[in-house]
C-alpha cells in the first residue's frame, strides 16, 4: 500500500546513527537562530512575516481544523489544537513516532 506523501516521515533514512549537536524548530525559529549566531559566533538572519504561535489558554480556543488558514495564520495554536479526537491524536502518535523520538517532540493531550 502506497501512502500519502504527507504521511511520510520527516526522518531520513541517512540520518540512522548520527548525532546531530543542534536541531532546530520552526515553532520557536526566533530564538533558535539567536542561540546558533551567539553559539557559534554567526550572523544568521531571516527575512520572514511573523508568525505568532502564542500561549493560548484553553477557554480561548478550541478545534481549529476546519478554519481556514487566513483565520489562524497570525495567531497560530499548538498543533494540539488541530486535532478534536484522542484516536486521531495517538493514530498520529504512532505514524510519526520515530520522528517524535529522533527530534524530541510529544503529542500531548490536554
């Protein structure tokens, strides 16, 4: 059975058995850079619009999977939040686990 694209794992093959001393994350890009231009004495700079994944308090949102990108693009919520069924959210678990485990990331429920 051929999967979707999608579905495949962010992981590479390539990757088995070396160890990387950073790994960066998109949810947190700002800082991340800031840490790498002062770790190794570089001057990276991005030319990006601002996303904006703030902390968000569970009485202010719920299930935004059906919204459309425009209504949660400059106020983006924890990935938690595009997934309304814990079946989902461990089905999810289960697909990408080797990717969760290789870059330090958990599917955690409220």
């Amino acid at each position: 059975m051929e999967l979707e694209p999608h579905i495949g794992t962010q992981k590479c093959l390539f990757e088995e058995g070396i160890e990387f001393d950073d790994i960066i994350k998109l949810e947190d890009l700002d800082s991340e850079i800031s840490e790498l231009n002062r770790k190794y004495g570089l001057n990276l700079q991005l030319r990006h619009e601002e996303l904006v994944r703030a902390p968000v308090k569970k009485e202010e949102i719920s299930f935004v999977g059906y919204l459309p990108y425009s209504e949660v693009s400059k106020r983006i919520p924890p990935y938690r939040y595009f997934y309304d069924d814990e079946t989902i959210l461990g089905l999810l678990c289960s697909l990408f686990q080797d990717d969760l485990a290789a870059y330090d990331y958990e599917f955690l429920s409220d």
